[in-house]
C-alpha cells in the first residue's frame, strides 16, 4: 500500500514536470519593428529593448523546460529503483 501511494506520487510529479516542460518549451513569439511604436522620439530603441526582452524570455523558457525534463528523468529513476528495490525484496 504505502509503495502504491509513493508510486503513485512521484507518477503524479513527473507528469506535471512533464506537461510544464512542454508549456515552456513551447514558449516562442515575434519582437514588434519600430513601426509599431509609431513615429515617436525612441521608437527604435523601444522595438530593440522589446526584442531584447523576448529573446532573454525565450530563453528563460528553454531553461526552465530543460530544467523541468530533468527533473522528470530524475523522478522517474527514483520510481525506477524504488520498483526495482521492491522486486528484489519480494524475490528473498
């Protein structure tokens, strides 16, 4: 019983870790040209600092999802030891 629940526990952790991973890594967009800002003073550098701004969130997304991937691979390599910990136990 106590092995179903932490089972069933760390299945529950790694399919969050895994749905998260796949939200951020999806994560992408397209910075707007100086033309959306207008014919203001500054628009140019208004469309570089929004590019700027998008490359390092889409970064900050591929590193998060990254993260999350292998905090699923870890999660399922203690599932896997626990399972493979248990099997050896019964077989004594």
């Amino acid at each position: 019983m106590v092995l179903k629940f932490h089972r069933g526990a760390l299945e529950t952790c790694a399919a969050a870790a895994r749905s998260a991973s796949g939200a951020f890594g999806g994560l992408a967009g397209q910075a707007p040209d100086s033309a959306a800002f207008g014919d203001v003073s500054g628009s140019a550098a208004m469309a570089t600092a929004a590019d700027d701004l998008l490359r390092v969130a889409e970064q900050a997304a591929k590193t998060q999802g990254r993260r999350l991937e292998a905090v699923e691979r870890a999660l399922d390599a203690v599932e896997r030891t626990i399972v493979a910990t248990d099997d050896a136990a019964v077989q004594r």
